[in-house]
C-alpha cells in the first residue's frame, strides 16, 4: 500500500524581497516516492517555494516541515547538513565544481560528510554509471556536453540516497534531446531510489512525467487535474 502521508509539507508560505512578495501564501505537500512538478509561469514563486521546502531558504511566515521537524526553524548550519544528508537538489545549470572532474564533484557530499576518500569515490563511480555517464568520469565540466554535465548533476544529488530531491528547471539550458534524456534519467534513478522528487518547470513535456502538477500564480498554489 502507498504511503501518503506527506514527507515534505509547506503550509502558507510567505517570502518577500525587498518589495517584491514572492510567495503570499503557498502551500504543497509532498509524498513519499511521489513526482510532483511545479509548474507557472516566470516571477510566479515556483523557485522561491522549491528553495524553502528544501532549506536554502527559511520563509517569512508559514512553516516547513519534513518528515515532523520544522525546517524554517533550524539554523542555516542545521538545514546545510540536513540538505547534505537528506536532501538532493538539481539546478538548472548543473553547478558543478569547474575544477574537479565527474567523480570527484559526485563524490563532494560524501567527502564533507567525512566519508574516506576511497568509499565515496567508489560510490560515485557506482552513481555516474547508473546515470549512463560513467565514461566522463575523469573529464572536467567544461569538457563534457550539456547533457552530461547534468546527468553528472543529477548523480550528485543521488549520491547520499536522499529522501526527496528537489530540480529547478533542470532540462531549461538543454536541447530537446539532451533534455528529454536528462529528465528520463532523473525520473528513472529517483524512482528507483525509491525518492520523491518536486520540478519546478515551465515545460508542460516534463511535467507530464510527474504523478501531480500544482500551478503557482502570483505566489500562490492550485492544484492541476491529477496526471495519472
């Protein structure tokens, strides 16, 4: 039987900056194992409500809560390590460390979490080829193609076997190809990890693949008909 009961549950959110009020009141839930993609057009607070339910940022008002603890209460020290723990973010640009090849920017969260050099780049090795790019493994982010510089981003954020994982856009700075194939890699290797994940997303083609769209307009949520 399905779990429903919601991992992640952000209830009446409100973010401004400066003068702009970027979430007046947005709320999401999100299950165990569940796809849901966020979908609205730009300036409409996808990103800002993506960024508080997984910690970078704490709300103004409303509450964040995973699995029963109150994130938008924790220090900005204590939703890092939550996030480096528990939390896998994929970014429209990938992020990757210029400097470091593949394996090596995979093997980052394992290595701040104190993990020995040797087992960390073993899990790596182990991720990058379930992402189908094992054979970039050694090149740096400058020498690979978009495609792979991001399949590499989404093996990094898969690498501490996170609980849900949270992707902004991150098929928006590929082609159709290249992003087709890193969206079917993010999906296949959260569901097989047995993780939900939330996209955020202006592309309609990569929230068909979600099992839940919500639509935020003028930092509010409304839920779409359910997709499947």
């Amino acid at each position: 039987m399905t779990d429903t009961t919601p991992m992640v549950r952000g209830v009446d959110l409100h973010k401004t900056f400066g003068r702009t009020a970027a979430l007046r009141g947005a709320s999401l839930e999100v299950a165990p194992g569940e796809i849901v993609a966020v979908t609205g057009p730009s300036g409409s607070g996808k990103s800002t409500l993506l960024h508080c339910l997984a910690g970078v940022i704490a709300p103004d008002s409303g509450s964040v809560t995973y699995r029963d603890r109150r994130l938008d209460s924790l220090s900005a020290d204590a939703r890092t390590r939550l996030r480096r723990l528990e939390v896998g973010l994929v970014l429209q640009f990938g992020q990757l460390v210029p400097e470091l090849t593949a394996v090596e920017n995979v093997a980052l969260p394992l290595l701040l979490e104190k993990r020995s050099r040797s087992e960390a780049q073993a899990a790596a090795l182990e991720e990058l080829e379930r992402l189908g790019v094992a054979d970039v493994a050694d090149a740096r982010p400058g020498e690979m193609s978009g495609g792979e510089a991001q399949r590499v981003a989404i093996a990094r954020a898969l690498v501490t076997s996170p609980s849900v994982v949270y992707a902004d856009e991150p098929t928006g700075a590929l082609d159709t190809v290249a992003g087709e194939q890193a969206l079917a890699a993010l999906v296949a290797a959260t569901r097989g990890a047995g993780a939900a994940l939330v996209v955020v997303t202006h592309d309609h083609r990569v929230a068909a693949v979600a099992d839940r769209e919500v639509e935020m307009r003028d930092g509010l949520t409304e839920p779409v008909e359910a997709l499947r």
